[in-house]
C-alpha cells in the first residue's frame, strides 16, 4: 500500500482542536502506511493523532480500534494505546481532505519510553516481553470481529506467497531464502490450521515495543496494531523471537529466554514448540524479501521499510547453521519440556 499524499502539521493540529478540544503542539512521526503526529497538550499529556490510509480497507481499521477497546476491558493494565472519543462521541471520523480523499481520523494515547531496538538488551527484558506478549494474546483471545480474517502478506500463515517477491532479494541470498521457505512448507505449513487460532497483534518487532527509561528492564508500552490479524497464535510469538535471536554463536539463547516466560504465562502445545523454529525462520526470510521488494517499489521511503532488512539477514544466516532438532531441544529445554 502506497504512502498517501502528507498532511501538513498544522492541519493536523486544526483536526485535534476542532474534534477533540485540544490545543496542542504537533510532530509528525514516521509511518509506512498511515499519518501518525504526537500531539503535546497544553497540560502536557500527549496523544497519537493517526490519519489512516484512504486506501486502507474501513474493517480493517475498525478492526484495529475495536481491539484496543477490548484490551482495555480485558486486561486494563497492559501497556497498550487507548482510544479517545472525539467530541462527537465517535471513537473514529471520517474526514475529507483536500486532495480528495476521506480518511478515518483516530486520537490514542501516547506511551513514553525507549523504542527496544535503541537500548541494551537484556535477560529481565526479554522476560518481560515474553509475558507481555502472553498477557496481549490472553486479551485478545475472546475477541472477534468481521474484519478479523482479512488477508495479509505479512502473516506467517501465508509465508509461501512471498516467493515471487523473491527477486527484489540480491541473488547471492535467493538460495538460503528458498531454502528456508522449503522447510516452512515441509514442516509448518501441514499443521498450522490444526493449531490454536486467534486475533493477534503480528508484529512484536522492538520498533513497536518501548521499554521504562529509567530501567530499561521492563516493557512500557506496546504499539502499532497495523497488522493484526486472525492466524495460529504461535505466529505471533514467532514473530516476537525472530527480533530476540542472536547474532552471535548461540543465536536462540535469547529468543528462548523470552519464548520460556512466555510459556510460563500461557503454554505452548507439543505441535507449537515443535514448528517455532521453523516459523522464526521463516519471519526472518519474510522480512528481508517483503522489505526489500516494498524498498524498491516505494524508494522514497527506502530507510523506514529497510530498518530490519539488515539484522534480519544477519541472524538468519546464524540460524541455518543450527539443525532443525538442535533447535527444537534448546527451546523445549527452555520451556522445561522434554
């Protein structure tokens, strides 16, 4: 999905005063689909002002709010954003702008802290990640929505539809990459409708987690529900370790430290721990083809859609280095299953 046509700060702030009383300072925040501005009240409480894509399928972004709304009710401490009413009682505006378009206009509340990629990881940190990510799933596990099931690239579930993209990859990675999605096909992909499914958030990446900035130990915030969607719940937690994995010689060693309290907080089925390696793989695989074929297509905002591109690759090339059974043990020790 294309990025659509910018709006201007002041504007934004014209929206904020005229449907949610505020007067604010703005600052635009990066975004690869959406116009997202911080908003700083005269009081100094802060918001997220996000204008969505017109191109942006309208359940989809109901889906989004409706989710928040339910987090809130089901787990009313969990660091996630929080939707205001506009003046007029609406949880989202439909509003039209002078290109043409109209867009759904939403106020959340802003979470402070450190984004998880700009600090030192840790062991205390990733344990807290990993019962976040349980307590968000947990939430999320009783709701449902029409716009739930809609289809999206960036789910695991769909994981062999990136192989035309595979040409926007440099030719000397396409092997390890083809390579890859052959084992989520021969491994994965066979037993993924057969485990537990739900609505999850589907992109714990540390870009979309921001920790206490005085500790840097804990998890204070957990943002972007852009891709949210209905698929085995494994994936999301795939997901989040693909961005916990190592670029070292025990590459999972930290992935697991987050996987083991995720289990803690909600277990893993025998059929999940036996395909997570196969699916932190491949979320490694998808992110450097989907982010290198949107990079080409979209070079105006290469270095945002690129951000992971590299690491990604980095820690994949140390994964393939273990043995699908290696792995499965370290991370079935991890959880204590034998």
């Amino acid at each position: 999905m294309r990025a659509a046509s910018a709006i201007p700060e002041a504007q934004a702030q014209r929206l904020a005063a005229e449907h949610y009383g505020l007067i604010t300072a703005v600052h635009r925040l990066d975004s690869e689909r959406d116009q997202n501005f911080r908003l700083r009240s005269l009081s100094g409480r802060e918001y997220v002002l996000k204008i969505a894509n017109p191109a942006e399928d309208r359940a989809v972004i109901n889906l989004q709010t409706e989710a928040l709304l339910h987090l809130a009710a089901a787990d009313p401490d969990l660091p996630v954003p929080r939707i205001f009413p506009a003046r007029n009682g609406m949880t989202e505006l439909d509003i039209a702008f002078d290109d043409g378009s109209t867009r759904v206009v939403r106020l959340l509340s802003f979470l402070p802290g450190t984004p998880m990629h700009a600090v030192t990881g840790s062991a205390v940190l990733r344990r807290d990640l990993g019962r976040c990510a349980a307590r968000l799933a947990r939430g999320l596990s009783d709701f449902s929505h029409r716009g739930a099931h809609h289809k999206l690239l960036w789910d695991l579930q769909h994981a062999t539809e990136v192989r035309p993209l595979v040409d926007a990859v440099p030719a000397e990675r396409r092997g390890l990459i083809e390579d890859v999605l052959g084992g989520f096909e021969a491994h994965a992909l066979p037993v993924l409708a057969q485990l537990p499914s739900q609505p999850v958030h589907n992109d714990l990446n540390p870009h979309n987690v921001v920790v206490d900035p005085e500790t840097c130990a804990g998890v204070a915030g957990i943002i972007d529900f852009g891709d949210l969607t209905c698929t085995a719940r494994v994936n999301d937690l795939a997901i989040t370790a693909a961005y916990q994995v190592a670029d070292s010689d025990d590459p999972l060693a930290p992935a697991c430290e987050m996987i083991a309290a995720y289990h803690a907080a909600l277990p893993l089925g025998a059929a999940e721990l036996d395909v997570l390696f196969d699916l932190i793989a491949t979320r490694m695989a998808m992110t450097v083809v989907i982010s290198s074929w949107r990079a080409a297509r979209y070079p105006a905002n290469r270095n945002y859609i690129l951000r992971n591109n590299a690491a990604a690759w980095a820690r994949l090339q140390r994964m393939v280095k273990l043995s699908r059974d290696q792995a499965r043990v370290q991370i079935q020790r991890a959880c204590d299953v034998e």
